[in-house]
C-alpha cells in the first residue's frame, strides 16, 4: 500500500498494533514501558510509523510527538478495551447513570466504529502540520 494516502498507511499499521494488543492481556502495559526499556520491537514500530509521517511532510519537529500521540492513543484505547467488561453494571445502575450522564453514557458504541473516528479526528490534527510535499520523499 505505498501509493494509498498517508492516513490509510498510518491506519493500518494502527489496526495491525491495536489487534495484536487487544490479543494480549498486558500488552499496552508493555508498550507503553518500552521506551525506557529500549525495546527494539516498539523502536521499529516507532520508526515506522515516523517514517510513514515523514513521507506525508510532517516536520521533523514534531513528528515524533504525532506518532508518539497515535501510539499513546492506541495503547489507552486497548487498554480500555480490555478492562470494558472487567465489570458488569446492572440494567437499574446502567439506567441511572444514563439519566444523570445522557451525553456521556448515550447508547452502546461500536468500538470499531469509535476507533476509527477518534483516528480520523487524530489525522485531522496532524494534517495541519503537513508541509509542501516533497517530490523526492516517499
């Protein structure tokens, strides 16, 4: 997929981290340590995903920060994922907190559905840090 957009290649390097995440208990835990552990597995995925950014014309100012902000974001999102049915709530509590938080607790989302949106949103912010594309750079 070198030729798609960037948001696509940057996306499904995500989907391939968040369900190898969501496979392994622990696993955000992990990744989100690794860059104190220098590990060479979360290195490669970092500069992978730097070097997907560079290629779309994010500066190199703050292109570590973007990717660093997707990972992050990945790592919270599974990590919510994971703990989302630790416990349940009953139908009486669900319907309290429903009235008392009608914006916050509106329905049952689809967390496909919500992870690709929260990364559309994440694209949209970085896309304002793209320069003038570079014809030598891919």
């Amino acid at each position: 997929m070198p030729d798609a957009p960037w948001e696509q290649r940057v996306g499904a390097q995500l989907e391939a981290l968040r369900q190898s995440l969501r496979a392994r208990t622990g696993a955000p835990a992990l990744l989100a340590a690794s860059p104190a552990l220098l590990s060479p597995a979360a290195l490669a995925l970092m500069e992978r995903l730097q070097r997907t950014l560079d290629a779309a014309g994010v500066a190199p100012a703050e292109r570590a920060v973007a990717a660093d902000t997707l990972l992050s974001y990945v790592t919270g999102f599974v990590l919510q994922e994971q703990s989302d049915s630790a416990t349940p709530v009953d139908a009486e509590r669900a319907a309290d907190l429903a009235a008392r938080y009608p914006l916050t607790v509106a329905g049952d989302p689809d967390p496909d559905a919500m992870f690709g949106t929260s990364l559309r949103l994440l694209y949209a912010g970085i896309a304002t840090l793209i320069r003038a594309p570079d014809p030598t750079r891919r």
